[in-house]
C-alpha cells in the first residue's frame, strides 16, 4: 500500500463534522457527501486575529504619538516629569481603534488638539462638551514668550483649588496652550 502524502484540512462540511468522520476537503461538495449522496454544506469561515491593517495603522499611530511625546520631553524636567499622575483606564474607554483614530490624526496642531479636547471629554460620545474649549485659530508653534505669560484670573483661581505641600509652576494663559487642568496633569 503506498503512502499518500495528503496535506491536513482545516475544515470539514457540516455533514463529516456530524458524523465524526474525516472530510476530503473538496468543495462544493466532498468526497464523502458525494459516495454518500448526502447534502454537503460548509460552515461559515470565521475570520482570526485582528482585521487587515489594523497593525500597521497601530504601529502608525504608535509612532505619530511617541514623536509627539518625545517633542514634549525637551520640555519637561524630571521634576515635572515625575509628578505627573498615572492617569485611569476609564478615562479613554471606547476611545481606541482605527476609526477613531481616522477621525483624530496627530499631524499638525490642530489636529491633536482636536483629539486632546476629545479625550477630555468624560463619554465616549462626539456630541458632548467639553469643560476646556483650546482655541484651535492659533498658529501652531509656541514661543518662549507665550510659555511664559501671566496666568489668568480663572486659571488661578482652579489652581487654588488643588493645594499641594510644593509650589507649582505658573500655568500658561497662551490661548493656544493646553488647558490648565492638561498643564497640572500632564506638563507639571
């Protein structure tokens, strides 16, 4: 008897599966269903793993927020760096995946500005509104003088209202910077 070398199926007809016997794989109709005469049907085939592109947009997104953030990290001091609070997972549930991502690019100002107002906002809906409106009009560089405007009445005021044993820095009152409560969370 000379040994057939068959590659393993992976799926069998709905038929071989209910009797427990092995399936030819030929489709539409296997080997046994049709010696058999029976109704070969197929089950549907599910897809595995993540959905085509899902990776590589991870990966692109990945990189458009850790060159941002390397941006941000010339600025910050290890002091600042250090006090920055661990921010909770269900800040930003539903907030995550490609169409969301499609809808706030990272590539210029504007744009993550757009995304930080969006974070901000506590339902994953796009209909709420958000307590910190940035003016998104601004140019989008900072200058030195712009990080070190006065702070505002308001601003003040919020600051107050979080006392910690350590003074912190003043928060910029540029109409352009991020808001106070980003500045406290994130920048000092």
């Amino acid at each position: 008897m000379p040994i057939r070398s068959q590659s393993r199926i992976t799926t069998a007809c709905n038929s071989c599966r209910l009797r427990k016997q092995k399936c030819s794989g030929n489709r539409p109709k296997c080997i046994q269903c049709l010696d058999h005469g029976r109704n070969c049907d197929w089950p549907e085939q599910l897809k595995r793993g993540p959905a085509k592109g899902y990776i590589e947009a991870l990966e692109r997104r990945l990189h458009e927020t850790e060159n941002i953030l390397l941006g941000l990290l010339e600025q910050v001091s290890d002091s600042q760096l250090a006090g920055i609070p661990h921010p909770t997972a269900q800040l930003r549930s539903g907030k995550r995946g490609t169409e969301y991502w499609g809808l706030f690019p990272l590539r210029s100002v504007q744009e993550i500005r757009s995304w930080q107002e969006d974070c901000q906002r506590s339902a994953p809906e796009h209909g709420s509104t958000s307590t910190s409106t940035p003016n998104l009009d601004q140019p989008e560089f900072i200058t030195p003088a712009a990080v070190d405007a006065p702070v505002t009445q308001e601003q003040s005021q919020g600051l107050q209202a979080q006392e910690s044993p350590e003074p912190q820095p003043s928060v910029s009152a540029w109409s352009g910077a991020p808001s106070a409560n980003f500045q406290q969370r994130f920048l000092w």
